[in-house]
C-alpha cells in the first residue's frame, strides 16, 4: 500500500535520510505521523508548510506492507470501531472529572449521526474543522488509558467528509482517506520511503 506525506525539501531530505520523527500537536486522528491515501491531497497539504517555511513543497510516498497494515490498523470508518471508541469515552468521562467542551460534544453528536444544531442546517466549515480535532484528543485519551485492548494499534485510518459542497476546496474536507502511524519506529521499519523529485507541488 502507498501512503503520501506532504512536507517541504528539507523535512523530505531528513526523512529520506534519517527516517520520520513525531512532531508536536495533537491533530485529527491524534499523536502520529499524517498521510494522505491520494498523493493529490498530500501535495495540498505542502502549501501551507511551503509557505510558512519559504521552501518547496514535495510528496514523500512510502511503501508499507499489507501484513503490516492488517494486523496494526484500526478503522474508524466501521461503525462498530468508532462505537466502541466513543462508548469507551462515554466510560472514561463518568469516572473522571475531564470537562467536555461545546466542540468537542459537537464531534460526538456529529459521530453519532445526531443533529448538531436545532436549526435545519449543516456546521461552518470552522465549527466542522474545530470538531474534528477533537477526535484526535478522544483517541489519545483511550488508547494510552486502555493500552492493553488497543496494543495493537499502530495505524488509525478515518475518511474525513466535506461538509457543504462550497467547501470544497479545503485539503481534507472531501471524502478524503487519512492515515495516522502512531509507532514512528513500526512506521520506519515496516515502511519503505520512496522519494520521487517529481512529485513537487505546482
């Protein structure tokens, strides 16, 4: 299977050279390192980087084995993963005294295919986006407190969907698969990094 991960030339020299590193912030999947399932959308996602950095914007696609992604992936586009992660959350939070915030209650109810908003209509692209992120904090609270159901846990995959057709145009709001490889080691071992200088951004 080949996975994208966009960066900028330096990163992609490091990578290709000294393999991936975690970097900081937790994002929608959570702590781990992101790929794209469509080198297109990777190349979207170097435009910010390309510009915050002033550098070139390239695509470093990996190999990585179908064995491996079998036994260590979990898919939160099943119904039957995403139900159990949040009945696990639902659990979590009676026993401690974590306070839930407005998005992150608006994720739940978008997760569980409940009406988020008493008005007919769909979320803004921010309220969308700021929901999203909390799943990322969901998953790093259950699979670090019930680390021994989740060991095997290493690549977590989640289609992300466009909220309203004018949105469109934003990297990952349309239906667009996204990987998270939590284990950078397992990520570096079982991976094979293919570099192709071709594959810049335009």
């Amino acid at each position: 299977m080949y996975l994208y991960h966009g960066t900028i030339q330096s990163f992609a020299d490091c990578i290709v050279s000294g393999g991936f590193k975690l970097g900081e912030g937790v994002y929608w999947l959570g702590s781990g390192i992101y790929f794209f399932a469509n080198g297109h959308k990777a190349h979207n996602w170097t435009k910010p980087k390309s510009t915050k950095y002033s550098e070139e914007g390239v695509v470093v696609r990996i190999e990585i084995n179908d064995e491996a992604t079998e036994k260590y992936l979990l898919d939160l586009n099943q119904r039957s993963n995403i139900s159990d992660l949040l009945n696990r959350f639902d659990f979590y939070l009676e026993r401690t005294s974590l306070k839930i915030n407005a998005q992150s209650i608006l994720f739940l109810r978008l997760l569980r295919d409940i009406k988020p908003f008493e008005e007919n209509r769909l979320p803004t692209e921010d309220e969308y986006r700021t929901a999203n992120r909390a799943l990322g904090q969901i998953i790093d609270i259950i699979l670090n407190t019930y680390e021994m159901d989740y060991k095997n846990t290493k690549i977590i995959k989640k289609s992300f969907v466009n909220p309203s057709p004018k949105q469109r145009t934003a990297c990952f709001y349309s239906a667009e698969e996204i990987y998270c490889i939590r284990d950078v080691p397992f990520c570096n071992k079982c991976s094979k990094v293919i570099w192709d200088r071709t594959e810049r951004t335009t």
